[in-house]
C-alpha cells in the first residue's frame, strides 16, 4: 500500500513539475540583437521590434529561418522583404493597423498557420514588439488554451503595452459571448 501511494505520488510530483516546466516555457526571455529594441525570445520564436539589415543579418548567423512583420503595407520606407530573402530567410506579413483597434480573426488565423507551418526559428516583429505580442497573446489564448491574465503577462513581458492588452481582453471577451458554450472548449478559449 505505502509502495503503491508513493508512485502515485512520484507521478503527481512528475506532472506537476511538467506543468510549471511548460508554462515557464512561455516566459518571454530578453535578448541583445544588434540594432534591433524589444527582443524578447520565446524558445525559437523571437518578438520584437523593427529589425535592421544588421539584425538580419545576425539572425540569419544565429540559424532564424523566418520573419514575419505585422506591419501594414508601406509603413516602412525601405523594402524589408527583399533584405529578409537576400540573407536567406522567408518572410511574411500579416497586415495589422496602428494603432490597432482590433485583432481580427483572419490576422490570429494568419498567425496560426504562420506558427503551424514555419520551419525553424522565427522573428515576430512590428515597429515596437507591441502589435507583435498582443497577437502572440490571442494566438496563445485562443490556440494554446493560456489563461487570458497569464497570456497578458507574457505577452507584456515580450513588448506588449496596455493599449493592446486592452484590444486583447476585449477580442477575448467578444470570443467568449459569440461562441456556444459547447463550441468554447473545441476552441480552446478559456471560459
């Protein structure tokens, strides 16, 4: 009996511990990328803001694969997509405004298929990071099932203001009211 409760409990303290280890995950780290304000590293994926062509050129040393921009079109007077491929990375866009009033279903959907299909590390960035980690907020909200206080935390910890946070609480809630209660739980939108 007393062999039998202590692996139960060896199993408990295992799938706690993998529980913290997961979400710890998560936590935005910073980092020093030349020329580049607001990197923050989470496992691969990097958010931030605008990259220079010296940080694209350090991120494709240090093996990144891919960038995507959430900025709108012609916000930036150079062509990045041409200095992103001439050091071998891929990029995308994702086209959000500033400042953002909202976090539109076809920009998380984008951001999905973006985090689903990449092959490698990857840069999210926009002017500052903060368009950036509010999307990677709802994305972890509505796609990973974060808590919306714990995705909030992390998504300030990697560049996030409140300004976003609040487009985020209010895309979380109108999520919350329009889905049945059945369809909540498929969605992964925490109740």
């Amino acid at each position: 009996m007393i062999h039998r409760f202590s692996q139960v409990l060896l199993v408990l303290l295992v799938l706690i511990g993998a529980c913290r280890s997961s979400r710890s995950a998560l936590e935005p780290a910073n980092r020093e990328i030349s020329g580049m304000d607001n990197a923050a590293a989470v496992g691969d994926l990097l958010i931030g803001g605008q990259p220079t062509d010296e940080s694209l050129e350090e991120l494709a040393r240090r093996g990144y694969r891919s960038v995507l921009t959430v900025r709108g079109e012609g916000e930036v007077d150079w062509d990045e997509q041409s200095r992103v491929e001439a050091h071998g990375l891929s990029f995308h866009r994702i086209d959000m405004s500033n400042p953002v009033n909202e976090i539109t279903d076809d920009q998380v959907a984008a951001f999905a298929r973006f985090m689903e299909e990449r092959d490698g590390p990857a840069l999210v960035h926009c002017s500052s990071g903060n368009r950036a980690a509010g999307l990677w907020a709802v994305w972890l909200i509505e796609h990973q099932g974060v808590e919306l206080e714990e995705a909030i935390r992390y998504a300030k910890a990697a560049g996030m203001r409140d300004s976003i946070g609040e487009v985020v609480e209010r895309r979380v809630g109108d999520v919350r009211r329009s889905t049945p209660p059945s369809s909540v739980e498929s969605l992964n939108v925490p109740r």
